[in-house]
C-alpha cells in the first residue's frame, strides 16, 4: 500500500470521528442524524455511500493482503533490504488500519444517525400519548 492513501484515510478518519462527536451531543446531534438520515435516503448518496464503503473495504483487503504476504517473507527469513522491508511491512500496518477504521466509521454514523431519529421519533409519539392521557383527566 502506497503512503498516498494514508493522508487521506487520516483525514476522513478524523473528519468521520468529529461526526460520531456531533451524534453525542445535546443540542447538535438531533440536526446532524436527521441530515445524515436524509442523506441516506437519496438513491445518488446512497449510492455514493456504498462506493465509498466499497473502496475502504477494497483498501481494507489489499492492506490485509501485503501484511500477509510479509509476514510470510519475514518468517521465511528471506527479506532483501531489511529495513525498506520493515518500512513497507508498517505502511501496510498503517493502512490497514486507517482504512479497517475508516469503514467502522462510515457504517458506524449511518446506524447511529438511523437509531438517533429513530429514538427522537419514539419519544415524540410518546409525549403525544402522555399529553393525550393527560388532557383526558382521570376517570
């Protein structure tokens, strides 16, 4: 795995981790689920959601693909260059665990956003129900 991917697979990481932060909090979290949930709706972002999960994955799976076969090279004891070796054997580390994050990420804020308004939308109906018992009175 190249180091070009790993700046970007950083930088989306902590983009995604400031958005799982916005989904905590009181007054921002509400407004960020719905509009990620509205996103999620539209056919062209889903799709474009998807791709992008497609690409971490495949990231994911060249990663776990080089670490394999340098882990096989350093137990055969038959590494040239030692320490280019050792270098490429820690990108491969390093982008595989950006990109493994990066999709934890991604399906992470979509089930948390979904589950959000979901909750929002319970307690809705449940205040309308309690103020209908209310404005009923007892007997």
């Amino acid at each position: 795995m190249d180091t070009i991917f790993s700046l970007p697979l950083f930088i989306l990481a902590c983009i995604q981790a400031l958005i799982t932060a916005f989904h905590l909090l009181p007054g921002v979290g509400l407004p960020v689920s719905q509009s990620i949930r509205s996103l999620r709706r539209s056919t062209a972002s889903r799709a474009a959601l998807y791709t992008v999960a497609a690409a971490l994955a495949l990231l994911s799976g060249t990663a776990l693909y080089e670490l394999s076969q340098g882990a096989d090279r350093f137990k055969s004891g038959n590494l040239r260059g030692e320490m280019m070796s050792t270098v490429d054997y820690l990108r491969a580390q390093v982008s595989c665990a950006l990109s493994l994050a990066n999709l934890l990420l991604l399906l992470l804020n979509a089930a948390l956003s979904s589950e959000r308004c979901s909750l929002d939308h319970t307690q809705k109906n449940l205040a309308a129900l309690q103020r209908q018992v209310g404005s009923r009175g007892p007997g």
